[in-house]
C-alpha cells in the first residue's frame, strides 16, 4: 500500500473507533437500570491504547465524564500493575478521585487482547441507583456515609468474577439485583466493543494500536492547538456566586491563553461546604474543559491529545477540588456552574462568542412518598422512591434567545411526566414555561419552568430539593437583564428551602419555579418583531413588553387583538 | 388480492412520481416528474404512459396502491393546515419542551426546532385523570365550550386534543371531540387516544398534532385524487400504503394521515421482502441508496422489522433527537444522509467528512458540468472507474472526469497531500464506511449479527457501493433485483392488506391478570381486524400479537411475539419465558430476581401474505458476453484493476461474470469486485456472491 492509502485506512479506522464507542454506550443505555443512564443519558464509554492513552469516546448525555473517563484508565494500570493485566480481566472502582466524581458513578475497565497481546482498554462509566450509605442527597458530612467504597480492583480475574466482591457489594446497597444487573451491564458493554475492535484489527491487519493512535492524537493535537493558537494570547477572571447549601459559594476562575494551552486557574474559590455539594477536581476539569472546548472546538472529538491543552490548577480542599474524605454526592451542583464561571473570564478574552450565564445546574428533586401518618391510611397506599430531572433556561447567545427549559451545560434529557407517575403514588400537576423568567435582552434568555408536585389521595412525602439560583438568578451580559430566580413554596403559602429535605404533609403540593436564563445585549436593541412575537406566544407578558421592551400600549393591543383572531405573528 | 388482474402501484417521492403497472404477469412502469402543486397531475400522467404501454383502458385497472411523500413533506415544510391543542391544564407547553435536552452538545448556537403550533394555538381545560385511568378532576362542559368559542374566533381548520392519560381512559378526550363537533361541525378533529394511545406524552401529543395539522390538506388531496381518477375513467378503489408495510382504504388514511409519512421506503422494504422470500431467505439487510439518503432495513423471515415510534423532519444533519417524534407502527430503518449527491470536505482535524449536505440536481456534483465546485460521492465513483462518463443515465447526461479530479484536489487532496485518486478513494471509502457503521450499529441495536445475512440493494446509487458494504459487514451475498428503480412502486403492490393497533398499559408480572389481558388482545383485535375488513371483506385475516416488555426499572423495552394461543390463553410462565429467551439473545444473558412488566400491546391484522413461488436458483452457466474493459478501482486491495464491462440486457439467465467486473444498465451500475462473482438469476436478479 502507498503512503496515501494507507492514509485513507486510518481515516477509515478513526470512523470505526468513534462508531464502536457509539455501540458501547448505546448496549449500556439498553441494559441499565438505573434511571440516570436510561433516561438521562448519563453514562460514557471510550477505547484507550495500551499505554491508557483515549482513542475515542462516545458523546453522551453529560460532559461531565470528558476529562474524568480520560484519566481513569492511567489510575487503573497503576493501581493494578503491568505484570497482573491479563486476558479475562474486568476493573471496577467508584473511587470519586480516580473515577467520576462521586460514588454514584461505577466505571469499569476491561483490558482488550489480541492474539495473547495486549492491545488497549475500553472503560465505561454509568450512574447508579444506589450505592447504599445515606441515599442520593447532600445531607453526608463526608465520603464515608454516602456508600459503599470501591477501591480500583479486579472484577474479574482471567475470566473468574470475585464473588466475594459481589456479595459485600450485595449487602451494602438498597436495590442489590438492580445494581449487580448494572454491573454486568457495564463489563458486557466493554465486551462489545472489545469485540468490534478485534474485528477492524483483523480486518485491517493490525497487529497493535500504535499506528493508528498516534494517527488520531497527532491530528486531534494539531487541530486543538491550532485552534488555541488563533485566540489572543490574555489571560482574564471570572467570578460567579452562586447559593450553596448554607452559606453563598464564590467560584473564581483565571483564564490563561498560553500559546499551545489555556489553563484555568481557580485560585480565589470559596473552600469546602460541610454538606455533599463538594466538587473533585476531575469533575471540575471536565466542566471546564467541555466549556472551552465548545467554545472554540466544538467538532474536534474528545481524546487524550485534543482535551490535554486544557488545564486546569484549583487549590486543595477549594470546592472545586475537594480532597479525600470530603462529601461529594451532589457534586453536579457546583460541577454545573463551572462553564458559566469559565464564560464570565473567556468573555473577556474572546467578546462575542459565549452565552450569558442560565439556570446552571438541573433543577432535579426526589420524592419519597409513603402511607400518611396523620390519620389513617387507604390499603392500597405505598411507599416508593421518583427521582425527576429538569431544566430551567439557558443564558442567551450572542445571536440567539436561550433555550427554554433546557439542560445546559449537562446533556441530560427530562422523563414524561406520564413515566413518572407509573413509577410511585406521585402526581405532577404542572409542568410547563414560565413567562417572563428569561432575561430582558437584545437576545432574551430562555424561560424556566414552573412544576407542581403532589401526591396520590393517601400520602405524604418527604422532597428532597437539589435547586439552587434562588438568591443568585443568572446574571445578563452587555446589559442584558437576569433571569428569574428559583422560588419553591408549598400550596398553603408555607416557605421552603431550595436545598435539603423537607416534609410535605397529607393533601399539600409543592410548588415550584425554575430560573430562566439571562439576557444578553440592551433589550433596546430587540428587534420589535421578536417582541411582538414573544407577547403573542405568552413568553412574555403585556407587562413586560411594556417596562422591558418599550412597547407601546397600542401594539401591545394590535397583538392581542392579533393573536384572538388567529393571525399569525 | 389476488384475484386482480389490472393493478397499479404509484409512489409520488420527492422528484420523481413512479408509476407501475401489472397485468398478466408482464410489468410496467415510468418515471414522471412529480407536479408539487397538483400532484394528482404526475400520476394520471403516468398512469396513462404505463397504460399506453400495457394497452389497456382506465375502467380495466382493477386496483390502485399509492403511497406519498406530500404528508411528510408538509411536516417537514409546515405547510400544514391552521390547527389548535387542546390539551390539559399545567401542560400547555409539552410538545415545545421536548426532552428538555440538546441533540448536539457541542454546538453554542445550537436552535430547537420549533413545534408545529406556536404556544398561541395550545389551549387548555381543567379535567385530569390520572396514572391508574381514574379521574382526579371532572371535565367541565361549560369549559370545553368557552375554548372552543376562542378557537372558532380564530378560523382554526383542525384541533387536535391530547391529554394526560388518555390512552388509560379516554373519556375527556372524547367529551372534547362532542363539544367541537356541535360547536364547529366543519372543523376536523384527532384525539390522541385514537390516533396514537401510547403513554410518553410528547410522543402522543406530537402525534395527534401532527395528524390535525395535515389532515385537512391530505383529506383534500385525496378526495381531488378519486374524484381526478373518477374522470378518467377508472373505477376502482383506491388504497394508500401506511408506514406500518400495510395497506389500508382512502378513508382511514384521510382520517389518520399520519399513518401514511414514511410511505414510500415502506413499499421499499416490502419489495425487499419479497425478493427475499422468493429466494427462501431469512436474513436480509436491505440498502437503498439515491442523491441524498440511504436507508438501510433488517428483514427477518420475509418480514420487515418494525417500530412503534420514529422521528420525522430531521433538521440537523440528520442527528437524532433534531426532528419530532411520531408514535405510529412504522418500518424500523435507518436513514443517514449519505447518496451520490453527498458532498465531501475535510475537517479540522483532515479527516474526510461526506454528507449530510447534497449537491441536489443543481449544480449538482462537480461532474455534471454545471458549475458544481464540491466533490459529491459521484464524483469519486467517476474518478475510480465505477461510472462510465458518456453512459451515464443511459447516456443521457455526459460526466466531466477532469471536473471530478479537479474538485476532489482542490477541496481533498491538497490538504491531505493526496493525488485526485487518492482523494476519490478517500471519499468513497468513508462514505462507505459511514454507511456500513450505521448498519453495524442497527444490526447490534438488534442483537444480530450480519454475516448471516444478504444484501438486497436497490435505488440509483445502491449497486455502486453494495458490493463494497458486504465487503466491510462480511456479508458474502448481494443480490439486485430488476425494477430497482421504482422498488417502492412494485413493493406498494406485494403489501398486505394490515392495520396495526396498540396501546399502553403497565402490568407487572407479578399483577398478571390473564382474563384482563384477554379481554385486551380481544379489543385490540377487533379494532385492527375492523380496518381490515374495510379494504377487503372475504380474505381471512391473520392477527399477529406483540407484547413489549422489559424488567422493571429499565427504559428499553424489547418486542415479544406470541402465538395467538399463547395471547388468548395468557399464561405467566409463558410470557417470562418468552422474555427471557429474547432478553439474552438480544444482551447476552438474563438478569437474576428482577420482576418483569408490559407496557404495550399490539396487535397487526393483515390478509394473509401473497404467495411467493420459490424461483429455481442457479449455479451459473457461460459467461456472460463482454462488451468493454476499463479500469476500476478495487477499495480492498487499494489500487486500479482491469475490469470488464457486461450490459445487464445481455446477461442470459445464468449468465456469469467474475470481478472485477461492471454490469451495466441504463439507470446504474452493478459493480462487483474482485472478490465476488455475479450470476444472472431466473427472475432477473444479479447474485453476487464472494469468490470461492
């Protein structure tokens, strides 16, 4: 073969890797049990080559695996050792250091061997139902009550799985069949792609990966500093305040253009919180990673060369680098509100490309409903456990609205409501926009999203809140206004807190409304129609067209007259 | 069906507007442009060149399938009719908010498509039932009357209603339906619990919009149709091709136009089908492939696989999750955006990329001479040999080799360091590549594995990069049949007469109820058999019973077919059996002390199958006469090979030809490689099979 076709081989390898970590996943989202993956897409699962460098990775529901799935292989051949990678062999860990980011997460780490050689390594990560310890929720004071530990270890050793791990991992979690079934999930996935990558070696006679990988990290590097390169070479901060748990949390951040890297300097952020809201730093990597590299290289896939020109410096025990034992279960919270820090000091060294600041992280709560114990219960009435993901609204882009009531920085899709109320006693009385959340601008932010939440005739529930943004709305940019804040009251006007778990008693529902996003430039600079158009469709309402946007009285009249006729606007 | 003599199948496509006739026997088809204003024009039109040709007379023609693009077209256009929702309180925004999520996270400027209503147009009333079918909150009349009162006021031509539930009880909606139906007797209206009664409220919802919203244009269409044909003299009933692989009557389809998106490929499964059961064979992947998609089908015993939801109207590089979901029995395909047309370029990371975005027919690529300054995947199949540049479309349009080279230099090459060969080698192999990917990916989705299966290849672009696919999927037999061109038609007129009915609703295996499951498959039965029996009224009809279930806890449920003993005689072991005989097929192995639900039941009533005679394979013969040599590039071994030039119409029946080889025609060209060998079939397929 000449130069060239050998050239046009790799193209075509690069496409089957990238395809092959497709499959993985996708076996993953089919098999798994726990709602996070199946519904919300928060898995991962990528191809490395032997020295634990990552080929390619499968572009699923949340960035928040990026740098972390990176990294992980590098723990694995350490903390195993060379001479003990074998053919057969399947790793676990849910260490939230040298994993994903809390012990919610299980990654697994299957080596790939080709005719008695090791070639490579697949790893996959998912979310988990339960790991047994307090529950989902921030309300640990450190790692040790949140679950069950699982240092990097053999699974399976030369094709044998340790029974012994299966059984204490058995009596440590509330769901044991559900999670072991996750598990499986997990090693079969790595399986598949195993498979399909012995196939392409055979096809294309390979005997190792070393070809092809330099082929894929030698273009990935180039493009991505290629990339960095064309930036002006500044650096600038960012700050960003957001609730908390009990007390305000300040994420600062300094963002460095040097020639061939950016690196993201957190130094100034406020320290550890005393409840599991507390970030490791490979999950703050990856945030900040994802909103740099969707800023200014979207379409260069993630590998170990096109995510190493970003770098990212946190102080020890800061909340975006919280070390061993500290509490990290909702580490999403402040996980989440990473890009919106980054894009406050990118903004300043690139004006015009990235977003306002939006809703930040999901606005997920949990239900535990059970019989009331007020009086006395129906028969029927059952205890039972809903999780529920959902999104306020994104900040506006430069050129464009925010999205309303959708998840940004995470990936991560909603449930119907109608799957929600099949899966316990809950009802979901209301789930729709809410007007006038998104913030005034030249571009308006997205609107949020109001929720009502009660349950079956029979019960009372305890909620356990994960929202923040009541006291810290998105904030707009280039004059454009905030978005709205989150408020949650009960039905009877009694308050609530954004955060924690709270009692909702026999006959009560809670209602709650989600941020908008903020907006970006002078509203006076809206385009009328946009502002007749947002009015005829309810996202804003007559008031606000009138005090934000100028309009006057009789083309606020004009389109409501409009709208009752049918006429388009 | 059978008993027809004269019949006439008509796939009104994108471009072109196919018209097939049969009699006695004997085929006969034609391509005409289709007249997006009136389509109706394009098939009289055709229907009389076909006529002419068979000589015969409109009031002969003994029945008409048709199958249309025009209802995916208007969704995917929005020229829909002026439409309202009707939906519950609290819900008003469902079918805005999606999933909440972003099909594309690496895209800043990433816009959602916008629903097919504006939030002005969704309307709401207080009744509420809830996840057991029992109401929480009573529909109020007087509501109902007030909104329909503000939806009159707006000169709505069509409402639609969806509610929370419905498809658990769908009393409210039918309330909603009387109150319309006094108050605007002229104004159509969908239920979501008849048109789709699957639990997902976005899906449901988005259904019954999408019906209301194309229901006035196809009803009118259709009646323009029959009235149209009525003139010219025919006389028979009209039936129309649904997305399910079925046939079903010119009044179910005005009334469930949603049902007819996806027509067209439909009736190209089925003509796969049909080959495939003419040869005996079990497992055949079908690839079609034209200007700017392919689309690529499993077809397992004879039948093609199906789906209970799709996604219509992609409007992001034909990314999942950019188009809108339609919950509706539907073929399962896949579709990229990969045909001759598909334009190639490199990325920043000087990887090929090809596709989605298409040279169309102006400039059209490189080649066409029309100022097309893109490489398309034409140009490449020119570059390597695969296309003769003064036989193309029957000669009928010259290629231009030197515009070929030049765009795929200037927009490949030189920034790869690679010659126009080279470049053109690139482009089809990664377009190959993507294709074969997305089969590999369809194939595991659906736990088979593909090299037990054949290739049937149809649609303009198909036989040039078939033989290349079985090469990356180890597939070892391809077969192409004649007519490829209008496959859809013919397929139109192989469809049984069918109706699939389904709904929601949960049962633990643990809660099984048999007699309440009886007392559903019988409903269900009744309701499919009852549209079936509109098309035709002796045939018997066939019912087929499916089940989707899955453990508790997961999201994915798989499909479970039963016997219709096995559904009217419910018994528990026998549906955990047969789940997990299917569970570990699909994933390897069961899971251990995890309850077991339903969530959907189905049935499919359909006349039985049309006959297919086994045609008697053969071996091959002499060789086939060769009219030419040229070279072509061979993708597996990398290089130039001298390969002959065979006219299809000169292959006898059992005529050979060894790859590398061109087997020519006037609408394509069957390329075989080296690798394969090509024999002449009885019923006019080329069989390409590997060598040795």
């Amino acid at each position: 073969m000449t130069n060239e076709h050998s050239n046009v081989a790799y193209q075509v390898m690069w496409n089957r890797l990238i395809s092959v970590v497709e499959e993985q996943a996708q076996a993953l989202v089919r098999t798994a049990f726990s709602t996070s993956v199946r519904e919300a897409g928060d898995l991962s699962a990528g191809v490395y080559d032997v020295g634990g460098q990552m080929l390619a990775q499968a572009v699923t529901g949340t960035p928040g695996h990026v740098n972390a799935m990176a990294d992980a292989v590098a723990h694995f051949i350490r903390r195993i050792g060379r001479p003990n990678i074998c053919e057969g062999d399947i790793y676990i860990t849910n260490d939230p250091w040298e994993g994903t980011g809390h012990l919610h997460d299980i990654t697994m780490v299957t080596p790939s061997f080709h005719n008695g050689t090791h070639v490579g390594f697949f790893a996959c990560t998912a979310h988990i139902v339960d790991i047994g310890g307090r529950g989902f929720g921030a309300d640990a004071h450190s790692v040790h009550e949140e679950g069950l530990y699982i240092p990097i270890m053999k699974f399976a050793d030369k094709g044998t799985v340790d029974e012994t791990l299966t059984r204490i991992i058995r009596g440590n979690v509330r769901e044991p069949d559900q999670l072991i079934g996750d598990v499986y999930a997990l090693a079969t996935c790595n399986e598949i792609g195993h498979r399909r990558l012995i196939e392409m070696m055979n096809e294309f006679d390979l005997v190792d990966l070393a070809g092809i990988a330099e082929f894929i990290l030698d273009n990935s590097r180039r493009a991505t500093i290629e990339r960095i390169a064309a930036l002006p070479q500044q650096s600038a901060t960012g700050e960003m305040t957001v609730d908390g748990f009990d007390s305000p949390i300040t994420l600062k951040v300094k963002v460095s253009v040097e020639g061939d890297k950016i690196v993201s300097d957190f130094t100034g952020t406020t320290g550890l919180d005393k409840k599991g809201i507390n970030c490791p730093l490979v999950y703050t990597k990856a945030y900040a990673c994802y909103a740099l590299k969707v800023a200014i290289a979207p379409e260069i896939p993630n590998n170990a060369a096109s995510l190493a020109p970003f770098e990212i410096v946190a102080p020890e025990n800061s909340i975006v680098n919280a070390l061993h034992p500290a509490p990290v279960a909702l580490r999403h919270i402040v996980g989440h509100f990473v890009p919106d820090a980054v894009f406050d000091a990118f903004d300043k060294i690139v004006p015009g490309l990235v977003p306002a600041e939006g809703a930040g992280c999901l606005c997920n709560f949990q239900v535990s409903l059970r019989p009331r114990t007020d009086a006395p219960a129906p028969i029927n009435a059952r205890r039972s456990e809903v999780l529920t993901f959902n999104s306020g609204g994104s900040g506006a882009r430069p050129d464009h609205d925010g999205l309303n009531a959708t998840a940004f920085p995470s990936g991560v899709m909603t449930m119907p409501i109608e799957a929600t109320e099949h899966a316990g006693p809950v009802i979901i009385w209301r789930k729709e926009l809410r007007p006038d959340s998104g913030g005034a601008g030249k571009t308006r932010g997205g609107l949020g999203q109001y929720m009502e939440v009660g349950a079956q005739e029979g019960h009372e529930f305890d909620i356990q809140a994960m929202f923040d943004r009541v006291d810290h709305p998105a904030r707009g940019r280039r004059g454009g206004g905030a978005g709205a804040p989150t408020t949650i009251v009960q039905d009877d006007g009694g308050t609530m807190n954004g955060k924690g778990k709270q009692f909702v008693a026999h006959g009560r529902k809670v209602v709650m409304a989600f941020p908008g996003g903020a907006g970006y430039g002078d509203p006076s600079e809206r385009s009328v129609d946009l502002i007749k158009r947002d009015l005829a469709r309810g996202y804003i309402s007559a008031k606000t067209a009138a005090q934000d946007y100028n309009l006057s009285v009789a083309e606020i009249d004009e389109v409501q007259a409009a709208v009752a006729k049918g006429e388009m606007i | 069906m059978a008993t027809s003599s004269v019949r006439l199948g008509v796939d009104i496509g994108g471009t072109f507007t196919d018209v097939v006739l049969e009699h006695s026997g004997q085929t006969f088809s034609t391509k005409v442009l289709t007249t997006y204003t009136a389509p109706e024009d394009a098939i009289i039109d055709g229907m009389h060149q076909v006529l002419a040709k068979a000589d015969i007379k409109p009031s002969q023609i003994d029945q008409i399938i048709h199958g249309t693009t025009l209802a995916t077209n208007a969704l995917i256009e929005r020229r829909g009719a002026k439409t309202a929702l009707i939906t519950t309180e609290g819900f008003r925004d469902v079918i805005e908010m999606r999933t909440e999520s972003r099909f594309e996270q690496y895209d800043l400027n990433l816009n959602l498509p916008e629903p097919l209503l504006p939030r002005q147009m969704r309307f709401t009333v207080k009744g509420r039932v809830d996840a057991n079918g029992h109401v929480l909150i009573d529909m109020d009349r007087t509501e109902i009357e007030a909104v329909v009162d503000q939806i009159a006021a707006m000169g709505v031509e069509s409402i639609a209603v969806g509610l929370i539930h419905s498809y658990l009880n769908p009393t409210h909606e039918k309330l909603v339906r009387e109150v319309i139906a006094e108050k605007l007797p002229n104004v159509a209206v969908s239920i979501s619990s008849e048109v789709s009664p699957q639990m997902r409220e976005y899906e449901r919802f988005n259904t019954v919009v999408a019906n209301a919203y194309i229901k006035p244009l196809m009803a009118s269409y259709l009646g323009r149709l029959e009235d149209r044909l009525k003139n010219e003299g025919v006389s028979c009933r009209i039936f129309l091709m649904h997305s399910g692989g079925g046939i079903i009557s010119i009044q179910n389809a005005a009334d469930f136009p949603v049902r007819l998106v996806e027509s067209g490929p439909a009736g190209g499964a089925v003509f796969a089908a049909h080959v495939a059961a003419r040869y005996g064979l079990d497992k055949v992947l079908s690839f079609d492939m034209g200007g700017t998609t392919a689309k690529i089908c499993l077809i397992k015993n004879q039948t093609p696989k199906t789906s209970r939801v799709f996604e219509v109207a992609r409007t992001y590089r034909f990314k999942k999750g950019s188009g809108m979901p339609i919950s509706i029995p539907v073929i399962d395909m896949v579709e990229i955006g990969a045909g001759g047309g598909s334009l190639a370029h490199v990325d920043a990371m000087r990887q090929i990329r090809v596709g989605p975005e298409s040279a169309g027919s102006e400039p059209g690529p490189a080649c066409y001479g029309r100022g097309g300054e893109n490489p398309a995947v034409t140009d490449a199949d020119l570059v390597l040999g695969k296309l003769d540049p003064d036989n193309f479309a029957g000669g009928s349009i010259k290629l231009h080799s030197e515009a070929s080279k030049l765009a795929l230099s200037n927009q490949v090459g030189d920034t790869l360091e690679m010659d126009a060969v080279g470049a053109a080698f690139g482009v089809a192999e990664v377009v190959d590549e993507n294709m074969a990917n997305a089969a590999r990916v369809h194939a595991v989705e659906n736990g088979e594995d593909l090299s037990e299966y054949t290739m049937i290849a149809f649609g303009g672009a198909a036989p040039l990069h078939a033989a290349r696919l079985c090469e990356k999927l180890g597939v070892d037999r391809l077969l192409v049949p004649e007519g490829a061109g209008v496959g859809s038609a013919i397929g139109f007129l192989r469809a049984p007469f069918s109706f699939e009915a389904n709904r929601s609703v949960y049962m633990k295996l643990s809660d099984f109820d048999g007699d309440r499951i009886r007392s559903l498959l019988t409903d269900l039965k009744a309701e499919a058999t009852g549209f079936v029996r509109t098309c035709d009224e002796v045939s018997p009809i066939l019912s087929e019973f499916k089940v989707y279930m899955r453990y508790t806890g997961q999201g994915w449920e798989i499909p479970i077919e039963l016997t219709e003993d096995q559904a009217m005689n419910p018994d528990v072991g026998t549906f955990e059996a047969r789940f997990i005989e299917d569970y570990s097929k699909l994933f390897g192995r069961p899971v251990q002390g995890m309850d077991i639900e339903i969530t959907v039941w189905s049935v499919n009533a359909t006349t039985p199958p049309e006959k297919v005679a086994r045609i008697s394979e053969t071996n091959g013969g002499d060789a086939a006469p060769i009219s030419d040599t040229r070279p072509i590039f061979d993708a597996a071994s990398a290089k130039y090979l001298d390969a002959n030039v065979v006219n299809r119409l000169d292959m006898a029946v059992g005529a050979r030809a060894a790859g590398p080889v061109a087997i020519v025609e006037d609408e394509t060209t069957i390329i075989v490689p080296a690798s394969r060998n090509a024999i002449r079939q009885p019923d006019g397929c080329i069989d390409v099979v590997t060598k040795g």
